[in-house]
C-alpha cells in the first residue's frame, strides 16, 4: 500500500506542475507542501533508518539554499526552486540528485 502510494502521488505532483507551468508559468505551493509531506510520513514507514531520513532533509535544505540564491538572481523561478527542493527530498544524496539538477537547471 505505501508503494502504491508513493508510485501514485510522486508522478502525480510532477504532471501536475509540470502542466500548471506550461499553461501559466506558475507552480503552486501546495505541490511542494504534499510532496514534502507525503515524504515526511511515509518514508519512516518503509524502514528508512533515521540516519538516511535525516540525509533525505538535508539533501533537500540545501538545493532549497542553492535555488533560492538562484530564484534572488533571477535565474530561476520561485515555484521551480520550491518543487526542486521539495523533489531532492525524495532523492537524498547520490549521483542521481546531481543529475536531476544539472538536468533541471
């Protein structure tokens, strides 16, 4: 069940800013909320260690940090360093959140 929601509200979030930046260059907050949310309640339930749940936070804290020196420069948006940080948290520290960000950015 806690896959199946994980595979349902993660895909989910991502379709919906996605379309909602395409049709108004605008992503709302509540697609981060849920998605920092969802994070924060679940992830302890499928047997993530406490140590790697608290990587998961600072991963995400600090490509908040990074964005948002981005968004005060102009380089990016608000919503887009948001719904960065919000799906880093889902990543942790690897390679692939690297990835995701060159990609992203």
């Amino acid at each position: 069940m806690l896959e199946a929601l994980i595979f349902v509200v993660f895909p989910f979030c991502m379709l919906f800013a996605a379309i909602s930046d395409i049709l108004s260059m605008t992503i709302a907050n509540r697609v981060s909320v849920l998605l920092v949310t969802v994070f924060a309640l679940v992830a302890p339930l499928t047997g993530m260690d406490w140590a790697t749940y608290g990587w998961h936070f600072a991963a995400g804290f600090l490509v908040l940090a990074v964005t948002f020196g981005l968004f005060a420069l102009g380089g990016m948006g608000g919503g887009d360093a948001k719904l960065l940080a919000a799906t880093s948290l889902w990543m942790g520290f690897n390679i692939h959140l690297v990835e995701y960000l060159v990609v992203s950015t």
